[in-house]
C-alpha cells in the first residue's frame, strides 16, 4: 500500500512539473510574439526641412534644431542630447586641434600680401684709380629691386583665400565626424542603461527567490540543495550585473573624451531611447548629401585650393625683372676733378632652364589628385548610402519586430515566474530556464536598439545632416 501511495505521489509530481513547464513555454512564445505595435514616428512621418522636397518645404511645421545651452559639469553629471551636442562643439579636443589650424591659413594670407617678391638690393664698390697724371678714388653705388609683372601677388592672395576656404570646410568636416561619434555614443550609453537596469531587476528577482527558497527550506518543503542552487543564481546575476555597469560606465567615458566633458565626472544621459522610424528614401537622402555632406564640401574646397595654387605656380614662372638706379663717381687726377654719373638700371632674366618646372609640376599633379579624389567620393556616395540606409532598415524592422509591450512586460514576467514559483507550480529549474528565455528575449531587443542607432549614426554621417531631431524624452 505504502508503495502505491509513493507512486501516486510520483506521478502527481510528474505531471504537475509537465504542466508547469507546458505553462511556462506558452507565456513565454506568447510575449516573444507579441504584436508590432506601429511606433508613434512612422516612416510617413514629415522629415525635417533640409529633408524636404521643394513641394514639401512649404510646410510651416518642422523638425526645431537643437538649442539646448552648453551644460556646466559643475552641476551635475546628467545631460541631453542637445546638450552634450553643444558641450562638444564647444570643447571637443579634436575640434580644437581642427581650429587651430586656421593659423596656417593666416600665415599662407600674410605670406601671400606680402607687396614685393624680394627686398631690394643694395651694392657698393669703392677702389683706386692709377694713371700717369697720378691717382685718383672711384665709387659705385647700386640700388636694384626685383619686380612681378604678371600678377603673381594676386595669384598668391586667391590661393590663400582657397587655402582659408578649405581649413574651414576640413573643420566643419571635423566638427560633423565629433557629431555623428557623440550622437553614436549617446545612445550607445542609453541602451547600456537600460542594460545596466535590466540586470539591476534580475538580481532583485533572484534575490527575492532566495528568499522564497530559504522560507519553504524552514517549513520543510524542499530539499536544501535548492538553496545552493538559488544562490548560485544570485551569484550569477550579481557578475553580470557588474559587467552590464562597467559597460554603461565606459560608454559614459567614452562620451566624456569625445566631448570634452571632465572624465572623473563623465556624463549621464538623460531620457530615454527613442522608437526606429524607417529613413526617408534613397533618392532624397543623396540629393540632401550631395549638397550638405560636409566631406564633399571638403574635397571640392580642396580641388579649388590645388587649381589655384597651380596659376600661381604658373605665373610665378614668367620672368621677373629688376630695375634700379646706379651712382659712379670716377676720380681724376687732371684739373677737371671727378666725374659724377647717374644710371638708370633694367635687367631681365633669360627664361632658357629655370622657368619653376618643379613647383609647376607639383602643384598641377596635387590638383590632378583633389579632383580625382573628389569624382571618386561621388561615385562612390550613392553606394555607400544605400549600404547604410539598409543597415538602419534592417536593424529597425528587427526593433520593431519586438514590439513595444515585450521591454515593459519584463516586470510583469518575472512576477508571474515568482507567483509561480511560490505556490509550487514550477521548480527552480523551470524558473531559471524561464528567467534565461525572458532575458535573452530583452537583451536581444536592446542588442537590435543598438545596432539601429550605431546604423542610424552611420547613415547620418554618409548624408551629413540630422535625419531626426531626437530629444530623448
């Protein structure tokens, strides 16, 4: 009978363990299979002005750039987007090392303005004359100075304005690569952020089933291999959650290098992450980089600043006279006394080996190279925009196919794992296989926020402007 009884009893067990994994496995497809809800900025949404076309340009309403004020790391650790955006156009460290070079198109302007090619030159000869009446001092007294006839200060001046008009492109070229690094970093710190709390939750959670395991081993109703087994898991989140802060910790001084921000504070960023929204078409996305990406305007700027530097290489081949004046005084011995003469002096060199070949030849090979460089990054734009306009589709459709109820539904999950837990429907076992699939399940959703915001940086870095103005509210 007593054997009867204990197979009963075995049988009950069995079954009531299938039912709770059977249990389990369906909440679980059940919230992995949740509808994509449609996010609240679809891809009809109305892009921003510079991403208009002509017909759409004359909608009043429109995407507000950022006007946040530069915050003071005085104050406190936490900032916005548009805050950090202005810390770091005002204090990144390559920008400032991008400005400066402005000191060596004020040297090529002083260089260029200067009025003559050369100082003027300035001989002198002084000697005895002998003759049969007897003897006698000569003296000559040359003044030259070297003249350009063909412009070439002019030339020199328009080439150092092109040489001006590229440092400044080459620096708002730096200044949108600092943009598109601190925009990437700063959602690369809010996903760690929401990582970082995810595990903070799985180690409350494990923590409370410790709990639970610990009061049902005092009431005898399970075996105190259990408890091992809780705190192993306890153990485990708590790792993980160290690793899940260091992460948010170095993004966090990542952000602070490439703004400038104070790296023993680094900053925090506020709000949260933003819905994917599908990018505005190919078509419009290159006709917006062909005009704004700042790397074109750089490359153009530096084909400008080559051609004219090759004219003025040219014209500084033509030949430069010299003129003068020329004062002699020729001692005579006779009753006469010396002679006095005065001379007007003209040279003009013979253009037959030396014509600045050299520099000629240099300067047109550096044009030949701007120019191809700048065909090729045409060329080669399109493609690249596609690439990573496919990037950002794919990784928001992989966001979107989450849904929005499977991130806030974690919460909710582990309290039905708990509830579960407590009243006996499911083992330990089963409650941690069911935590492991709700936190693949939520780590997988913010791994597929991630990619779609470095992508989405990537995008706006091929287009060169902002393709949405994301407060993080």
């Amino acid at each position: 009978m007593l054997s009867n009884d204990r197979s009963r009893s075995a049988q009950s067990t069995i079954k009531r363990s299938r039912y709770a994994y059977c249990a389990a496995w369906l909440l679980l497809c059940a919230c992995a299979s949740g509808p994509a809800v449609s996010p609240s900025h679809s891809a009809t949404e109305a892009p921003p002005p510079h991403l208009r076309s002509p017909a759409e340009a004359s909608d009043p309403q429109g995407y507000p750039e950022h006007t946040d004020p530069v915050p003071d790391p005085r104050r406190g650790d936490q900032v916005s987007l548009g805050g950090i955006l202005a810390f770091a156009d005002h204090h990144s460290p390559l920008l400032a090392v991008a400005r400066s070079t402005r000191s060596r198109a004020e040297a090529a302007r002083v260089a260029a303005s200067t009025l003559l090619p050369s100082n003027p030159e300035l001989s002198v000869a002084v000697g005895p004359r002998f003759g049969a009446a007897g003897s006698g001092i000569d003296v000559d007294v040359t003044l030259t100075q070297e003249l350009e006839l063909a412009g070439e200060r002019g030339l020199r001046r328009a080439a150092a304005e092109r040489l001006r008009e590229l440092t400044n492109a080459e620096i708002e070229q730096m200044r949108w690569a600092v943009h598109c690094d601190v925009h990437a970093a700063f959602h690369r710190a809010l996903v760690d952020q929401e990582r970082a709390r995810l595990a903070e939750r799985v180690v409350a959670f494990q923590r409370d089933v410790l709990r639970v395991v610990e009061r049902q081993i005092a009431a005898g109703e399970t075996a105190p291999l259990t408890l091992r087994l809780a705190q192993a898991e306890v153990a485990q989140s708590e790792q993980v959650l160290v690793g899940a802060r260091q992460s948010f910790l170095a993004w966090r001084i990542r952000l602070a290098q490439l703004s400038g921000w104070p790296s023993a504070t680094p900053p925090t960023p506020a709000g949260s992450v933003d819905v994917p929204r599908d990018p505005p078409p190919l078509e419009r996305l290159s006709a917006v980089a062909r005009q704004r990406l700042p790397s074109l305007r750089a490359s153009a700027a530096r084909v400008r600043e080559a051609q004219a530097r090759a004219s003025a290489r040219e014209r500084e081949g033509f030949p430069r006279p010299s003129i003068g004046v020329q004062y002699q005084r020729e001692g005579n011995p006779s009753s006469e006394g010396a002679y006095d003469i005065v001379m007007g002096i003209l040279s003009l060199p013979i253009p037959s080996f030396q014509t600045n070949q050299g520099a000629r030849a240099a300067a047109h090979a550096e044009a030949t190279v701007a120019a191809a460089q700048l065909a090729a990054e045409r060329t080669l734009l399109d493609g690249q925009i596609a690439e990573a306009r496919s990037e950002v589709v794919a990784a928001a459709a992989r966001t979107k196919a989450y849904g929005t109820e499977i991130l806030p539904r974690f919460e909710e999950n582990l309290t039905l794992l708990r509830r579960s837990f407590e009243l006996g429907e499911i083992d330990l076992l089963a409650l941690s296989t069911g935590r492991e699939r709700f936190l693949r399940i939520q780590s997988d959703a913010l791994l597929a926020q991630q990619d779609y915001f470095v992508a989405l940086a990537g995008l706006e870095r091929v287009v060169g402007v902002d393709l949405w103005s994301d407060d993080h509210h």
